[in-house]
C-alpha cells in the first residue's frame, strides 16, 4: 500500500549508526487545558484552519499539504450534509 520512497529507510540508518529518536505529543495531558481555552472564548481554533475541504477531497488535500503548497496548514475536512 506504501509508496517504497515514502518508508523511512531504517536499514540505511542502522548501516550508518545513526540514531533515531520519534515520539508523539502527550495529547490527553493538553486536551483538558485546550478545550477549557475553547469553551471560554479565549481561543478560537478555526482561525488556525486555512483551508476548508469535503471530505471526498482529503486525499488531494493531503498531497497538497504534504508537497508544503503555500497556504496549507491546517485542514478542515467537511463531511457531506
């Protein structure tokens, strides 16, 4: 299903020595805060969003967004009505 030259080549890297560190962000630690921020009216997320899709779209967003196309931050993706 993957594109073989969008997989990390680990067996280059481990060749090489070289060390690899990856995590997530603690996102149930910062979700409480966020929403409470939202909820108040102090912070309003859709002015993060900068662009606004159907859903039937994501995957040329996605590219978009991947490719780093001026403009493509952050992705509102709309479910059909």
């Amino acid at each position: 299903m993957y594109a073989e030259d969008s997989q990390f080549p680990i067996g280059k890297a481990m060749e090489k020595n070289l060390t690899v560190k990856a995590g997530n962000c603690n996102h149930r630690r910062y979700i409480p805060k966020l929403l409470d921020l939202v909820r108040s009216g102090q912070f309003d997320p859709s002015k993060v969003l900068t662009n606004k899709v159907a859903l039937g779209d994501a995957l040329e967003a996605y590219r978009s967004f991947d490719a780093r196309e001026d403009g493509w931050i952050k992705v509102e993706l709309m479910p059909a009505a």
